[in-house]
C-alpha cells in the first residue's frame, strides 16, 4: 500500500464532507433569512416559546410540544410571529417553511379567515 495515496484519498474524503456541510448549512441558512423577511423585525426571537394570558393551558400545552420537537429536530422557530402585514401565526418553522396553527379552542371558520392573510411562501398546518 502506498501511504501517500491514502493521505491523499483521506484528504479528499474530508474536502467532499466539508463541501456538503457548508453546502447544507447555505441552504439552511438562505431558506431562513428569506422565510424571515415575511415577519415582522420587532417579533424575530427565535427559538423562543412566547404565549398570551388569554390562552388556554391546553394552547399553550401543544404549541411546547410542537418548539421542543422542531428544536428537537434542530429547526429554527419563531412563536406568536407577526408578519408584515399584521397577521399572526401560532408557529413558524423557518427551517421548512412551515406555519403550524394550533386549535385547540379556535373554530375552523376563524381558522379559514386568518389563514388568507399569511404570506403563500409558507405551507399551513394545522395541530
């Protein structure tokens, strides 16, 4: 076995990894700074579980489960976002793009109404 062709192909291993890393990371990152434009500068906390007092527990209970999970599965999240345009939404998944409104005590015509507002970048979910 020759050593320096083994260095060599170890080197190249390393590079091509490295390469989809950052590759990865880049469309991880310009996916969220794009999705990120939509909200509002004033309301960009990621990663931060943020609730009203008119909330119920059982809201408040499922929107945690929802933050642990995506931060469970290293997603970048924004709660209770304000979009530019006023709206707001229960969840956003900036990672995926990815509204999630939770109803537990909403009615679904209330559901329908809010959701025409959100920018159509994003897929809704309901939870």
């Amino acid at each position: 076995m020759n050593i320096e062709l083994m260095k060599q192909s170890q080197l190249k291993c390393k590079e091509r990894a490295n390469e989809n890393h950052i590759r990865k990371l880049n469309e991880k990152a310009f996916g969220v700074n794009e999705r990120l434009q939509y909200v509002r500068i004033s309301n960009r906390k990621l990663n931060c579980l943020r609730w009203h007092n008119n909330e119920t527990r059982e809201h408040i209970i499922k929107k945690l489960d929802i933050c642990r999970w995506l931060k469970e599965i290293e997603h970048e999240f924004i709660t209770e976002a304000i979009f530019v345009n006023g709206s707001r939404a229960d969840i956003i998944d900036l990672t995926d793009g990815i509204i999630y409104e939770i109803l537990v005590s909403e009615e679904e015509k209330r559901f329908n109404e809010k959701i025409k507002n959100y920018p159509d970048i994003f897929v809704i979910v309901k939870a």
